[in-house]
C-alpha cells in the first residue's frame, strides 16, 4: 500500500514553472529519496506535499485522501511532519522547549516521547537545558528531526538533512533516519549526497529541471552508469 502517490504534479513560483508532470509513490513504512542536481526541483516536491507551494496541480494523495489543496496546518493534523533545509530550531530556547514545541498539536502527556528522542540522541538529552542556537549543526539537525518525531507522524519529509555537516555526522544522521524509518515511520527524504542516500534508501527517484529522469531501487540506482555520469562524471 502505498501512504503517499504523486501523480502528474506541476508547481510554478511566480510565473516560472518548476515541476513539470513529477510522480513519485511512497510505500507505507520505507524510506525513498530524491536526488538531482542544484535547481532540479527536489525540494518544491516536499513544499507541495506540505502545502507550501499555492499555484500547482496535478495530485497529491495521502492514505488515499486527495491533499493538494489542503494548508500545512491541515497537512500536519493528517499525520504528515516537515524537517525544512537548514535545520531550523527556535536559537534562544533550550533543546528540551524545542522538543516540546514539536507536540503543539497534541492533548496528551508527550514526557515519554521526549526520553525517547533522548535515547536516540543522547547528545539532546546531554545538551537539554542548552540554548539550540549554541548547539552545533549536527547536534541543530537532530533537534529539527526530534521535534518533528514528536508530532507522532505517520510520514516524515526530510529536506537535505545532512547539508552543511561533517562526513562523519552524516552517516550519523542518515543511521538515525534509518532508524526511525525502522520504528515504523515513513521516510522521503531529498538528499544533495547521492550516494549515502541512495545506499539507505529502499527506493529513489532522479529529478532533473522538473521532471522524472530515473527511478529504482536506491542500491541499484547507485551503481547505474547514467545516475554516476549525472552527478559526478562517473563517480558518486
């Protein structure tokens, strides 16, 4: 089943057109990436599916419900969470008031939830009474993926998670992600670093000026010729 189908999806800003007919299914409980070169419109794919984007069409449907028209406050009560590039955090409040943040929707004790985003990043948890602008950009992101973790999404748009940060918390935060997509959350996730996100990936798609080029599986894909020379003359 799938939680998520894009079909025939075409997105302007102003008057330029960035999508052009994109589609793309998300099988409920895996994890599937975008990828492309800068200006490939892997972002304004998760914007529409959040309802950031007004002037587009096509289809957007979420557990069978049509979505494409509905705002991001709606988007959000339906079960759908949003980590933006740039790993956005509130800088004058502590980690712990950011994760708590996250639960605004909620009526429910959220205390539980917020141990267990501890125990996934232990670090938060070292860093709780911590002002998040004083954090690093590592440790930001997984504050950003915490709190959006704290909505209980049944789908998690992640939009470049590991731009910005050393290879060694990249594969930090793509072993998390993987992990929460493990646990039961749906993951699609645009990614600049073809390679780590095409090996955690169950399935991918290349977007290239607006529109589908390639699709498969993510470990395939990785070895493909045509995906090598696309981004990196040969070698990703």
């Amino acid at each position: 089943m799938n939680i998520l189908e894009i079909s025939n999806l075409e997105s302007w800003y102003g008057k330029v057109q960035i999508l052009h007919g994109v589609h793309m299914k998300v099988p409920n409980g895996s994890m599937v990436s975008v990828i492309g070169p800068n200006g490939a419109g892997k972002s304004t794919v998760l914007k529409n599916v959040f309802g950031l984007v007004e002037k587009r069409k096509g289809s957007i449907m979420f557990e069978g419900k049509e979505i494409i028209k509905r705002r991001p406050e709606d988007i959000v009560r339906l079960g759908i969470s949003y980590v933006p590039q740039g790993r956005s955090v509130f800088p004058s409040l502590t980690v712990q008031e950011n994760l708590e943040l996250g639960a605004y929707i909620r009526s429910d004790a959220t205390e539980k939830d917020v141990q267990e985003i501890y125990e996934k990043f232990p670090r938060l948890k070292e860093r709780k009474q911590q002002r998040a602008g004083l954090l690093s950009g590592g440790e930001q992101q997984m504050v950003s993926i915490g709190r959006a973790l704290m909505l209980q999404p049944k789908l998690m748009l992640l939009d470049e998670p590991s731009l910005g940060l050393s290879p060694q918390v990249k594969k930090l935060i793509f072993e998390k992600v993987k992990e929460i997509n493990e646990a039961g959350v749906t993951i699609l996730v645009v990614e600049q670093n073809a390679r780590m996100s095409l090996e955690y990936a169950d399935y991918a798609y290349v977007l290239e000026t607006g529109e589908n080029k390639l699709e498969g599986q993510g470990k395939k894909l990785v070895k493909d010729p045509r995906v090598q020379h696309l981004y990196l003359g040969g070698v990703i």
